[in-house]
C-alpha cells in the first residue's frame, strides 16, 4: 500500500500538473494517452514484463547477443519477481486514478487565486505547492484511495509475483486449506481496515472545505516551458503510457499474430462470448439498480435513504475475494453459480455505476419534476419518459465502466465460476500460472482493447468540459 500510494501519486498528480498548468509539445496528446493505462489489467502487465525480462525473454537475450555474455553469472539483471516488481506493476495501472482526478481538479481551480499568487512573485512550483495543491487535495486523496483500494483487492499479480498479501491469505485459507471460517475471519479485519482507511481521510478534513471563489470558469494561462524543460515534462509523461500500456499492448499484439493458429482457437471466442455475456448482464442490472437508487434519493431524500444509499454503494471498497467469499458462504445452499457470480458483480461495482448516475440526475433541475407531475404523470412515468431520456449519456457512461470492469475483474470470477464455465481473466490467469504466455496472450489483448473504449472516452467528456486556455 505505502509503496503502490507513493508511486501513483507522485506519477499521477506529477502529470496531471503538467498537462493541465504547462505548455509543451505534445501536451495535448498527452491529455487522453496518460489514461490508456487505465485499459491494462495489473496482472496483465506482471505476466508480460516478467516474460520479456526473464532469463530466456527478448531484453535478456538480445543484452547477451550485444555484449558477448554466455550466461547469468556474466552480468547482474534485476529479478522482477517480488515486492518490488508488484509494486511497479500496479502502480503503472493504477496511477491513471488519481491522474484523472488530479486532473478535473487543477482545471476547475479559480484562475484568479492561482493568478494572484503568479503577481506576489510565486514561482510556477511554489503556486503549485502552496495553492494548486492543497486546493486538490480532496480530489487527490480521493483517487488515492480508489487506487489503495484496488491494491488490497489484487490476487493476480501479488500471487505471480510470489508477494503474500492479505487478500492473498484469505483465498488461500478459503480455497486450499478449506478453512471457511478462518478465511472470513480473515475477511473481516481486511473490510474493517478498508473502512478505517476511508474514516481516517474523512476525519482528516474534518470541518475543511474547498470552495472556489470565482474565477472558476476562466482557464488559466499556461506555463510556457523552454526546450529543456519541454524535454523533460515530454519524457516524464511519456514513461508511464510507454510502460503501462504501449510496451505490453505491443508484446501482446506481436505474440497474438505470430502465434495465430495457437492463439485465436474455438476456447477464445467461447470465452470472450462468456465475459461478453457477463458483462452486459451485470451492466444492465448495476445501472437499472443504480436509476433507482438515486432517483429514490431524489423523492426522499431522508437520512434512512441516504444511508441504506451508502451501504448498497460501498462494495468497491470491499476486496472482490471477500465479497466473493461472503455469498458464497449465503448463498451455499443454491446450486446458482451464474447468478451469485452476477451478483457479485453488481455488489462489487454498484458504486461505479451509480456515480455517474447520480451526477447526471444531480444536473436536471427540480421543475421538470413538478412540470411533469402537473401534466398527470407519477413518479414512475417520470423517472421512464423524462429523466432516463436527459441521463442517456451518463447510464451509457456508468454502463461502460462496469462493462469494463467485469472484464476484468479475476478474484470473483475465479473463485465463484462453476467448474466449466470460464471467463477470458480467469484463463489468462491459468495460462500465466502454467508459464503459458502465448497462449494467454490472445484473451489478455481482447480484455485490453475492450477497456480503451470507456477509457479514452472519459478522458474526452473531461477535456470537452474544460474552456478555452491560453499561454503566456
């Protein structure tokens, strides 16, 4: 947690500052590419690096073609396989989470603060450290906690890597030493801790709060960096799209067409057409629940609501391994695997979805309510020919973030799966675990090109929001 906390922010709020307060070349691009990350799996990018680093991959084999080298004892290499290595792994996939943030942050900070302290003779880093900063710190606190989140959720990469984790102990404990209670013992001092972590960052804040004073609308005018310095925020945002998503993408695509007939067999379209299935099923569902839960909170919005609101949406915080565990253990007396794997789906992602639903019902105004009523409609009719119409764009955006997800997600695929039914992040991990890459290779492109979509789509709507900036 303190390293993979450590890495995504000084990457994620280090670009989002440069992209969003500095000109240089390809700052642009650089605005929807520092996302594509976001796209690749964690245990995707421990399967590919520690192919292309091992002792037999391409980078160790061509440093001894160059240098003349017969063996390992000729020359020292770094052992990815560790707690190093994971650490690098899920940060380079997670930092995009605190990024985005960052991001919507400093472009929505009052032009006039951060130009006021431009006149008392602040330089660019002092304005960033002692305004831009601690105005974001809820928006970066709150994408670092998604991204420690997603940390304690990990199976695949800490378990390939060989790093014992908690979320680690409990499936081993439930899976393999067939210790149920044990296991949820195990799971209930992990949730406890989750909960902790997110009360202790509230308490934090305590009474602060964050409002801009105006201004708010008005870009900025932009640093304009020299050569040199061009050079190095060109570089500094380049490294982490260039390891965290190109270099392994790339390694995937080559090992897919090179090894077509071994790769694109029956078993994959059978598998992606299982995720695909599971996927749109558990959308559809998480963004109907979601529809209703904040247009509930909308007609009454009392403090049981907003309770059992925020305990039905605090799933994510919640290890996909535990939630796993917690159904199956309700639910082991039905024979309905499918079912509890969906629904341990919509529990796990429910708060994704209904974040966007609930910011796009927040933005249409109480009178179309009244006005609809007036004309004989109830709440139901309401909800179905007004709002859901005006909300089409944020229900297709909170459907594909969960589309995504599930595509990804491995520790509940893997633990509630029946037998014979099989998902293309369960497969890509029993390949990897088999030291099979090229195999894996297939299924782990296809869950990759899926998640780009909603990826650089949300990177646009963020900079479609943004006004017109200039450089000075």
């Amino acid at each position: 947690m303190l390293g993979v906390g450590f890495g995504v922010l000084v990457i994620g709020v280090g670009t989002a500052w440069l992209v969003s307060a500095c000109s240089f070349r390809g700052s642009r691009l650089f605005e929807w590419m520092l996302v594509l990350p976001l796209a690749a799996p964690a245990y995707l990018l421990a399967y590919t690096y520690t192919n292309m680093l091992d002792f037999y991959g391409p980078v160790q084999t061509w440093l001894r073609q160059i240098f003349g080298w017969s063996s390992a004892t000729d020359y020292w290499f770094p052992n990815i396989r560790g707690l190093g290595g994971a650490i690098v792994m899920l940060a380079l996939v997670l930092y995009p989470y605190v990024y985005l943030l960052a991001r919507v942050a400093f472009l929505e900070q009052s032009a006039r603060t951060l130009e006021a302290s431009r006149s008392l003779g602040c330089s660019p880093w002092r304005s960033f450290f002692i305004i831009a900063l601690p105005l974001a710190r809820p928006s970066i606190l709150a994408g670092l906690a998604l991204a420690i989140m997603e940390t304690l959720n990990d199976v695949g990469t800490v378990e390939y890597f060989g790093v014992t984790t908690f979320t680690l102990g409990i499936y081993r404990t439930w899976r393999f030493m067939n210790a149920a209670a044990a296991a949820a013992q195990l799971a209930v001092v992990l949730t406890l801790f989750v909960l902790f972590l997110i009360w202790l960052e509230r308490l934090s804040r305590r009474q602060a709060k964050y409002y801009q004073t105006g201004g708010t609308y008005q870009q900025v005018a932009k640093y304009q960096l020299g050569w040199w310095r061009g050079t190095l925020a060109f570089f500094a945002c380049l490294v982490p799209v260039i390891l965290g998503f190109f270099l392994p993408a790339g390694y995937l695509l080559q090992m897919t067409i090179a090894n077509a007939k071994q790769t694109l067999q029956n078993d994959f379209f059978s598998l992606a057409f299982n995720s695909f299935t599971l996927a749109v099923v558990t959308a559809l569902i998480t963004v109907a629940i979601s529809l209703i839960m904040a247009y509930g909170q909308r007609l009454n919005p009392n403090l049981g609501m907003r309770l059992s609101v925020s305990i039905a949406s605090i799933g994510y915080a919640v290890p996909g391994s535990v939630i796993a565990m917690a159904i199956l253990i309700a639910v082991a007396r039905f024979n309905i695997p499918i079912a509890a794997l969906v629904f341990a789906f919509v529990v796990r992602f429910l708060s994704v979805a209904f974040g966007a639903v609930e910011s796009s019902l927040g933005k249409i105004k109480p009178s179309l309510d009244d006005a609809s009523r007036s004309l004989g409609h109830n709440s139901t009719s309401t909800m179905l020919k007004v709002h859901a119409p005006l909300m089409w764009g944020g229900m297709l955006s909170a459907g594909m973030l969960v589309f995504v997800d599930v595509m990804k997600e491995l520790p509940a695929s893997f633990a509630i799966r029946p037998l014979n039914f099989n998902t293309l992040a369960v497969r890509v991990y029993q390949y990897a675990s088999d030291e099979r890459l090229i195999d894996a290779s297939a299924p782990a492109l296809a869950i990759v090109l899926v998640g780009i979509i909603p990826v650089i789509l949300l990177s646009w709507k963020i900079t479609q929001s943004r006004p017109d900036s200039k450089s000075f």
